[in-house]
C-alpha cells in the first residue's frame, strides 16, 4: 500500500506541474498508458492470491479514478489559461474611429420594382410569381399565339432541347406565363402584378437577352377599358411624381388582348434632353388592353361572365427614364462605380408615406 501512495504522490504531482498540453499528456502517458507505472502494477494481479487481488485491484482502480480526474481538472485549467492569453492578445481598442467599410446600395432594379409595387400595392395589387422556364401551352398557346407566330420562331426565343416525351421547353419570353397560371389556380375576382427576369435572343443599347417586366392583370365579372386607363395613368403619375401628366392611348395589337393599346406619356425632347412631363411631345412606354376571350377560355374561364384587363411594361426601360440612365447594357455590366452612382440606401424602402425614391439615390 505504501507503494500505491507512493506512486500516487508522483503521478499527481506530475500531473499539477504540468505547464501545457504535451507536459499533462507526458505525465498520462507515464502513468496509464500501455507502460506506464499504474498499467505495470496491475498486470501483477495475475500473481496474487484472489484475496490479495481484490484488495489490490480495489487500490489500483481508484489510483487510476483519481489520475484520470486530476489529468481531466488539470487540462480544464490549461485550456482555460490558453483562452485568456489569446483574448488578452487580441484586444482591441472600441474608443477608436471604425475603418471605413464599403457601403452596400440597391440595385436600380431592385428599387424600381419595390417603387412599382409600392404604387400598385396601394390599389390592391398582390404579387404573383411563377418559373422562368415554360412551356409552349402557358408561353404562348393559352396566350392565343397563333402556329407560325414570330415569337415562336428560334431567333426570338431561347429554346430548351425537347425532354424524352417530346415537350418542348423555353425561358419565357415575358411574364405574361403567370398570368395564365393565376387564372388556372385562382378564382376571380384576380388583381395580381408580376414582376420577373425574361429572356429574348437580343442585344444593343436598348435590349439585352435577359430584361425584367412587370405586367398586370384584373379579372372579375364588371371590370373595362375605362378602369384600365384609370389605374395605369395613376400608375404614371405616382411613379414619375409629376401630378398632372398627360396620357394617350393608341389602338395596337396584342395577341392575348383585344381591344389592345400603347399607352404614351408627355415628354420634351428639346435640345436632345428627354423630360416626363407636358411638354407637347409623347413617349411610349407600355402595352396593355382587355384580356382575350380566348385567353379566358384557355383558363376554364367563361368570356360571357368574367373580363378583365392586362398590361405590361420593361422595368429597365421606366427605370432609365426615371433616374436617366442612358444605355440598358449598363443594368447588367457589374460596374461597382455604375452601382455606387446609381445605387440606393439599403433601408431606404419606397413607400406612398415616405416617398417612393427621394433620399435613396446615391448621386
């Protein structure tokens, strides 16, 4: 017994010496591991009387209990002591100025979709939204695109390789797909905006082969043409923050509406400079009209009862005239100078309360 606490008084002493991690893992490996002290006296049980063995091993296992213990609180302090000299080494000083970071803006379009949303919230609109990839039947065929239309054609339209049954696949070429995907799923009355990327096989200073649009759509059983150039020229008026500004609507042609029209906004083209306003000129600037029959019978919708209107317009294209943006190609350029110019407040969220854009502009 002498010699157990003999060894116990070494081992532990060992093990509260230790000044690091190697040190506390020398002294464990000299007391327990494979050759160590307290391993080399338990394989001499093998040589006691089962009397003397039971007393001994009792010993030697509560040696090995307190070893293990003390290894165990010894480590807790070293861990301890190390993580206190590392945040005493890395203190920093908070009475001293912030570097100057790099501040984040809002992308044009970001903005100018929330500015929509804000103006067409505030008249009951609700956002719907739906895949870029389509298919023909809600691109194009319940949209009353006729066979052989040039929006079906492989130069206007980026065309997906035919899956193994033959369905032919595409990125839609406008948002109008979710309008067809809201009359199948919804019940009207409908009043939904869709904002969304779309692509088309283009690109110059005006177009590029992914755009954003926004379209509209009402569909309930009273709604006509009068609603529809109600709500656009509030629409104009809102987002141009210019009161009194004129409007005009010119017959045009649309597959999926009948009657269609363009709406044209007042302008001044004066001195190669363009202003929104009413300067006696006009600038088209969206397409719209009453929604098909057609288009209402391909979404198990009776023409006879429900009607409606729909419209649509390129957000690049109200954004450039809002903010004076001269080339579209630059929307998409990643040019962080662009980004820091036109840019917007993160928090600055556009609103008929606060404003729709006037402290958000970084220039």
């Amino acid at each position: 017994m002498s010699e157990i606490d003999q060894l116990r008084g070494e081992v532990l002493a060992a093990v509260n010496a230790a000044t690091d991690v190697p040190a506390l893992e020398e002294a464990r490996v000299e007391a327990l591991g494979k050759k160590g002290r307290v391993t080399g006296l338990m394989k001499n049980l093998g040589t006691m009387s089962p009397d003397e063995r039971k007393v001994f091993g009792q010993l030697l296992n509560a040696l090995k209990t307190e070893i293990e213990t003390a290894i165990s609180a010894q480590r807790a302090k070293l861990d301890t002591a190390a993580l206190d000299a590392k945040l005493a080494s890395e203190t920093m000083d908070v009475t001293l100025p912030i570097r100057p970071e790099t501040k984040g803006s809002l992308h044009p379009i970001s903005q100018t979709i929330d500015e929509m949303a804000a103006i067409f919230g505030a008249m009951g609109f609700t956002i719907a939204e739906g895949p870029d990839v389509e298919d023909d039947f809600h691109n194009f065929t319940a949209l009353n695109f006729p066979p052989g239309h040039p929006a079906r054609e492989m130069h206007d339209t980026f065309f997906l390789p035919p899956d193994q049954e033959g369905n032919r696949y595409l990125l839609r070429t406008h948002t109008s797909p979710v309008q067809i995907r809201t009359m199948l799923n919804e019940k009207p009355p409908i009043r939904v905006i869709i904002p969304g990327r779309t692509y088309r096989c283009d690109y110059d200073m005006t177009h590029t082969p992914m755009f954003h649009q926004i379209e509209g759509l009402v569909i309930d059983t009273e709604t006509n043409m009068a609603h529809l150039k109600g709500c656009l020229q509030e629409f104009v008026r809102m987002f141009f923050g210019v009161d009194d500004l004129t409007v005009r609507f010119r017959p045009s042609f649309f597959p999926f509406t009948e009657p269609s029209a363009e709406m044209d906004i007042g302008c001044s083209r004066a001195g190669g400079e363009l202003k929104i306003g009413n300067y006696g000129d006009w600038l088209e600037i969206l397409g719209c009209g009453m929604v098909h029959p057609n288009v209402l019978k391909a979404c198990n919708l009776d023409p006879e009862v429900y009607q409606g209107f729909a419209f649509g317009m390129g957000v690049e294209r109200v954004a450039m005239l809002k903010y004076g943006i001269p080339d579209l190609r630059t929307f998409f350029e990643s040019d962080l100078r662009w980004l820091k110019h036109y840019g917007f407040a993160a928090l600055d969220v556009p609103s008929l309360t606060s404003g729709l854009s006037g402290g958000g502009l970084n220039r």
